[in-house]
C-alpha cells in the first residue's frame, strides 16, 4: 500500500484513487471509535437531519474522525488505477451542517452514493448500520488529480486548427472535468477548436470538433476485436461516420450492423 500523506495543499501521491465503493468500514469504524463520539439520538432513520438534544458531539466531529480513515481506504485503493507518471492526488474535504446530532453507533459503513464520481466534486455516504437509530449523513470531498497535461499558449479562436506552437505542457487537475484531457501533441495537432480558448486553457476533447471518418454511402472497413482474435471485412455506410457516434451498415449479405467510427473509412463493431 502507498500511503498518500495528511490532508494538506497538494499532497504527493504516486496513484490515484479507485471507485470510492472499496472504502474499508474497518478503517472508519477504528476512527470514530477513537472520536468520542457521544451524541443524541434522532427520529426515525434521518438522513442528514438536525436533532434536537444533546449537542456534546456535534457532526462536524463525525467528519474529523472519518476523514483520516477514508484517506487511508483511497490510499489502500491505489493499486487498481494507477496514475499517469508524475501525477499526485490532493483530497479536499467539504464540511457537514455543524447543528447535526446523531446518535451513538457501534459501527458505521462508509458508501459511494449510486452516480457520485470517483474523481472530483463528490461525496462519501457514512451510515449507522449498528447503533440504537439508523442514521445516514453525507460527507462532501473534492478530489484533485494532477498531472502535466496540454494547455493552450496564446488565446485562440473557434476554429482555428492546432500546430505544435498552439500547445505547452502543464500542470492541470485532470478530474476538474469529465472530459479528457490531452497529453501528448500528436493527439492534438490538425485538430479544429469548437470553441475559442483562452491563454493557458487545457485542451480537452469537448473543446474539439468532431471528426467527419467519412460520408453516407461510402464503403468502410469493419474491424471486429475481441480477446485473441481479430477479422475484418467491408461494409457501406448508412449515415455519417462522425466521431464518437454509432453508424449503421449494411453487409453486402443485407445484415444491418452498428458500429463506431474510429479511422478514416474505418469502424468498429460494438461489444
């Protein structure tokens, strides 16, 4: 295991985290166990609900103890997505509402909510699953990934197609964004701007155009891959090969396929 070093500005970190969901309760539970956490006890199964009673250990005691836990599980995690070389992880964490009070529990399960991201603005679900009131609260995380990447030089228009000078190496946070971020010039070059960038902007693919591969009517080669083999075969196109979207064909059997164009004349089959 790598660990990654206390929170603070811009830890060093040699992989990044993996999906939340392999948080380790254990890790959590010794915290909070070591927090003194002595709280009232809320209604029914509140979900981030202020209680009433005894404020002697607020909620924001809650996300001190857990923090170091689940910095610890991120840690434990590395080993499944390893980084781009030179890449380093900051986790930044939100608070919770200082008026909650929760009941005392014997064992509480951290979770990734279904359709948080592992990577950037997120958060981490911490539930009482062993305690006199299940209780259930929310804690917000911002995770950094940083690492070089491509950034613009000079302000460029929409439009404007991408040369070598256009771009420079720089440190950005590749989780800012769901989109891609470019790292390599090759990528880049003879691509056409969507939108106009300012100085210094990171170049990620929706910046981009979209690639016309080819046009209705044409023939493509169809290239089908899967684990130890590979075949390939002609077809004509049915609509416009765009980048990134699927576009049907037709066999010279009559057989209607969809497919992705990923080359000049040239699709996929999809899995």
């Amino acid at each position: 295991m790598i660990p990654c070093p206390a929170l603070s500005a811009r830890p060093p970190c040699r992989r990044a985290p993996a999906l939340l969901r392999v948080l380790r309760p254990a890790l959590v539970v010794a915290a909070l166990g070591t927090a003194g956490l002595v709280t009232a006890a809320a209604a029914g199964d509140a979900v981030g609900s202020p209680a009433q009673a005894n404020p002697a250990a607020p909620a924001a005691d809650l996300a001190t103890a857990a923090l170091g836990s689940i910095q610890q599980a991120l840690a434990a995690a590395q080993r499944e997505q390893p980084l781009p070389a030179g890449a380093r992880v900051e986790v930044v964490p939100g608070t919770l509402d200082a008026r909650l009070r929760l009941a005392p529990c014997r064992r509480i399960e951290p979770y990734l909510p279904a359709g948080s991201r592992a990577w950037g603005r997120t958060r981490v679900g911490l539930r009482c699953i062993d305690g006199p009131v299940r209780w259930n609260v929310y804690l917000p995380l911002t995770v950094h990934v940083w690492a070089p990447a491509l950034v613009s030089t000079t302000a460029l228009p929409a439009g404007h197609v991408l040369s070598a000078a256009d771009l420079r190496s720089a440190e950005v946070d590749l989780a800012e964004r769901p989109a891609r971020a470019y790292r390599t010039p090759a990528e880049l070059i003879g691509r056409s701007l969507a939108v106009a960038l300012p100085a210094g902007a990171t170049l990620r693919s929706d910046l981009l155009r979209l690639r016309q591969w080819f046009q209705a009517g044409d023939r493509v080669t169809v290239v089908a891959q899967g684990r130890g083999y590979s075949v390939s075969g002609e077809a004509q196109a049915l609509g416009n090969g765009i980048e990134g979207q699927n576009v049907r064909l037709r066999t010279d059997s009559g057989r209607i396929l969809t497919a992705r164009p990923v080359a000049e004349r040239r699709v996929e089959l999809l899995p």
